[in-house]
C-alpha cells in the first residue's frame, strides 16, 4: 500500500456541563466496547472523576455515566483522576482509575455504563509507591490481569495483580535508586509490549539527565521486577522531557513509540529490550502540530501503521505514517480553532489536547481526543 495523507473532519463533540458531567480538566482517555456499543471513558483531573461517553453513533455521542469523589456514585479516592484504563476480567468490563492527588488506585465495574460501581481501591503509602500516580497501563500475563503503574514523585513502577477486581494484591515496585540509577526519575507513561513471551514495561522518564525510556521485565517473577535496558537523549534524538509512549509490531519487530517535550516523535526498535536502538524520528517546524506531545496512539489504516500524536502546546492532533519506521512522514493534522479555555458545540474542542483512541466504527477510522483546557472531547473522522 502507498502512503497516503490524510483529510481529518470533526464530526461531534462533547463539552463540559458543570451541572451533569464530569470533563472539567480532561486527560487521559480509554476506549472499549460492550455489545455493538463503543463507549470512551476520560479522566477528569480538576472535576475529581471520570465520564462514561457511548460514541457508537459518532455524530451525536451521548454521556451515559460518570462518577466523582463522595459523590452519589458512594466512591472515594477520586481526587485529581490523572489516568484511566479498561479491562474484561472474568467476562465483566472494569476501568483501572488513578487519583493523583488521593495517591489512590481504583477499580470500578463499568459492565453497565450508565452506573459505575467502585468495587476497591488501593492507597499509596511511602512502602507500596502508588503516591502521586500518573501513568497507567494494564498487562495480562500468566493467566492474570495487572495494572502497571508508575509514580511520578516515588520514581518508580509498580505491579498490582488485579485479576480479583475486588480484593487487588500489591507484587512489587522498583524504584530510580534501585539500580543506580533504574532511569525512573520523575515517570510519567508506561505502555507494555510481549517480546519472545516476556511481558516488559517501557516507562518514560521526564527528570533524568539525560531524560529517555526505561525496559522493565515484569513478567518473569511479577514478585521480583527486574530492570533490563534503557535509552538516553542526546544531541540526535527527541527525547528530551519524554510523556507519551506506545508500543507497536511492525514486520516482526517491536517499537516504542515517544512523544514528549522535545516537540518531536521517536522510534525505538525494543525487539532486544536490553539494547534498545533508535530508529527514527519525526521534528516539529512552522509546518507540523507536534509542539509536547502528550499522548501518541497507534492504529493501522489500509495495511500501514500510523501514530496519532496529541500535541498540548499546539492544541492538535497529528498522524505520521511509520509504516518503515526509519522513515516516518507526516501526514495530516487537525488543529484548535481560535476559541480557547472552553468550546461550545458548534466549536472544536482541542485547546490543550492531552490523550487519544483510536476506533473504527461503520468502516470509518475516528480519533476521539481530550482537550484539558477546553474540558470537551473532540471526534474526528480521517479519511485517506
């Protein structure tokens, strides 16, 4: 298939009602889907929860649950919802939910959307490292389900085993100082990627010098994690103040995907997570929307694999096409238009964009994005 560049149209948005819903200071967003129903559910850093969006018609999306800190919801340990993820465990959909503020974990069983049960959670404390969680993902191994999770203040990973939703046990967390240094000084993301039946843990790390992405194996003894490799910026990469981060397989190799604060994208070949090499990258100039990268997603499109980057400083959303990941090019962008610190309906709702899915639904390709400063989820058609 050829590269292709892309005409990106919003569609329908979702903006903030202080009455009813839960989207003052959007960031992290997940997706899943239940029956023929897609829904994404978005953390909601200043309103102290989360909203449960039904987008399966993506003209008129509907809110259908949320739910914030000792609220009707009866839930607690909400304060500053900083991330969000979705597991099925045992045929039932539940959301992982970080507090950052309440150095909390949460699981709630999200199976009826329009009513959102919090079944337990988990305080952080000096010994466990769970305070100030910011970054989240969710890994299945050995017929269990874990949230990995990463402290931005404790420098640190940690694994919670989740696969009782209601009862979540503690594994194990390691630490910046744990190997002089583990290169976790001030994490911020964590995706995961399984490499020759080995679950890792790729984190970013923003308050290092230099700054760069550390390669945890947390699957070989969850009880016992072990640091495996990393990689460091320097005068030839983009990875200065790294946020973002996914994984992806392209040809039979493993990448990492960065975004960050160097305003650019970089591609990490992971396939020998001990020896982590960089294999291309992206910049941003006066003709690309790549300004701190928040967020980066990765989805294939007509056989060729794309990272959706959602850039805070250039309140927009890009694709690059890293089909070859040695030679990405950039292909489209959507950008705010000039309303800002709030949108209505009839405007877009970018101002600050923070986290991105991508979904396809009536065989059309759509990203759902969040905008923290205009607290509103913004749907956008791409058409090649």
């Amino acid at each position: 298939s050829k590269i292709s560049c892309y005409t990106l149209t919003s569609v329908s948005n979702v903006v903030h009602d202080p009455t009813s819903l839960e989207l003052n200071g959007l960031g992290e967003i997940a997706l899943f889907t239940m029956g023929s129903s897609t829904y994404v559910i978005g953390a909601a850093y200043v309103d102290d929860g989360f909203e449960i969006i039904d987008i399966s018609n993506p003209n008129s999306p509907t809110s259908v649950g949320r739910c914030d800190d000792d609220s009707s919801c009866d839930a607690t340990k909400l304060k500053g919802v900083s991330n969000v993820a979705v597991a099925t465990i045992g045929g039932t959909t539940y959301a992982i939910v970080l507090a950052f503020l309440d150095n909390a974990i949460s699981i709630f069983d999200i199976s009826t959307p329009s009513s959102p049960t919090q079944v337990a959670n988990m305080v952080g404390t000096d010994a466990n490292k769970l305070k100030r969680a910011y970054g989240l993902a969710v890994a299945e191994f050995g017929g269990k389900t874990y949230a990995v999770v990463v402290s931005n203040t404790q420098h640190s990973l940690a694994l919670v085993d989740i696969s009782t939703p209601s009862s979540p046990v503690y594994k194990d967390h390691i630490t910046n100082s744990d190997c002089h240094p583990c290169h976790l000084n001030t994490a911020v993301s964590v995706a995961v990627a399984t490499i020759s039946g080995t679950t890792y843990a790729v984190v970013t790390a923003a308050g290092e010098s230099p700054d760069g992405i550390a390669i945890i194996d947390i699957s070989t003894d969850p009880t016992d994690l072990e640091y495996i490799g990393e990689i460091e910026d320097d005068a030839d990469k983009e990875l200065d103040g790294p946020n973002g981060v996914a994984t992806t397989t392209i040809n039979g190799k493993t990448y990492a995907i960065v975004v960050g604060q160097d305003d650019g994208i970089s591609i990490i070949d992971i396939s020998t997570p001990s020896s982590p090499a960089y294999v291309g990258e992206i910049e941003d100039d006066a003709d690309k929307e790549l300004e701190y990268g928040r967020d980066v997603e990765v989805a294939t499109i007509n056989g060729r694999t794309y990272a959706f980057v959602a850039a805070v400083d250039d309140d927009a959303l890009a694709i690059i096409d890293i089909t070859t990941p040695s030679s990405p090019v950039y292909v489209g962008e959507f950008e705010d238009d000039s309303n800002k610190g709030g949108c209505t309906a009839s405007q877009v709702c970018l101002d600050g964009a923070r986290g991105v899915v991508i979904t396809t639904i009536g065989g059309d390709t759509y990203a759902v994005v969040t905008a923290y400063d205009d607290d509103g989820i913004e749907i956008i058609r791409v058409m090649g």
